[in-house]
C-alpha cells in the first residue's frame, strides 16, 4: 500500500493565526484537493495528521472539527479525490501529550491503524515540526512554501532552511508541486527498473 500523510492547516486549507473554528473558515488552498485527487489516481493512500489545540483550548469543539473534516471530503469528493483518514491531536501545547507534532505521536498511531512501516512514507506540511514528527517516524520530508513556509520563498532552499529543518528536507512551491514531484518520481523509478 502507497501511503502519503500530510499536515492541514497551511497545506489543505488556509491557515489563520486564529485558528480554524469552523466549516465556513475551512478554505482550501488553490489546487490542493485536485493534488490530493491526482496522488489517489496514482495509487497514493492519502492520511492527515494534524495538531488541533483549538480543541484543548477550548475554541471550537469536536462537532465543530468534524464539520470541517465533512467539508474536506465533501470537496474533496467533487474532484475525484480522497482522504482515507485523518488522525489528529486535541491537546493544548501544555498538556504534556505525545501526539502533538513534533512528537511523533500520530504518526506512530497511523502506522499501528493501517498495519505498516512508516520507513520512506512522504509527509508534507508547512513547518518544520510537522517535518520532525514524520521524521522520528521514519518517513521522508516534504515542505510546502505554503502557510506558515510562505516566509522562506525566494531564499536559496533547501541550503537556506533554518537549522530546525531535518536533514534532506525536499522542498515545493505547494502541495500541486509535491503532487507532482512524488507522481512523476515514481514514473521514473518504473521506467529505470523496466530498462
């Protein structure tokens, strides 16, 4: 099974400094659900994993979460696209959990969920503790200039990354990029090995 996991908020859909509360605030960005559409027409599983500490803070609740994550699939559906599962963490940053990113938390919980190896997995999200998290799991890393990344546009990167980065941090103009680079890679590894 070929699975992606990527973050929400700065990757999927807009980000706020607010916080996403709810359906009407969740925007998706230009042309990620098609790149969600064009990894599943690929044979790509795609999973989220997701910090919510608005849950533990108390600014929306679990109804308000679920509400969003209808909207996603529901636009998501429209274009041909799929998102097999979205794991997320409800902590605060205070409360000590080992499921909010950068701890690797969520990720080991998808592992267990779909009964795989995380080794290799490509994970893409918009800041480096999303990057870590799949990093101490074992994927592989994936930024998108999109989000809370949008500062580092124009530099020299990934050279230029700040040091918190892991070590051999791929790096996409957003997630349609990434879509692309992971598409058009494992056409080349397949055209190598028929050789």
């Amino acid at each position: 099974m070929k699975f992606i996991i990527l973050d929400r908020d700065g990757t999927i859909n807009e980000d706020s400094d607010q916080f996403v509360k709810s359906a009407d605030e969740w925007i998706p960005m230009s042309g990620a659900l098609e790149a969600i559409a064009r990894l599943n027409h690929a044979g790509w599983h795609v999973v989220v994993a997701s910090n919510q500490s608005g849950l533990g803070r108390g600014l929306f609740d679990v109804a308000s979460l679920n509400a969003m994550h209808a909207k996603m699939h529901r636009l998501l559906a429209a274009v041909g696209g799929r998102i097999d599962a979205v794991f997320y963490c409800p902590h605060a940053p205070n409360d000590s959990c080992t499921c909010r990113k950068p701890s690797p938390g969520l990720f080991e919980q998808i592992g267990e969920r779909f009964g795989t190896e995380l080794a290799g997995i490509p994970t893409a999200g918009d800041s480096a503790r999303d990057l870590q998290a799949g990093v101490a799991a074992g994927c592989e890393p994936h930024l998108v200039l999109t989000g809370k990344a949008a500062q580092y546009r124009g530099r020299n990167l990934p050279a230029d990354l700040p040091a918190e980065f892991p070590a051999g941090t791929f790096v996409h103009e957003d997630l349609s990029a990434f879509a692309n680079f992971i598409i058009a890679r494992e056409i080349e590894a397949r055209v190598a090995a028929a050789a």
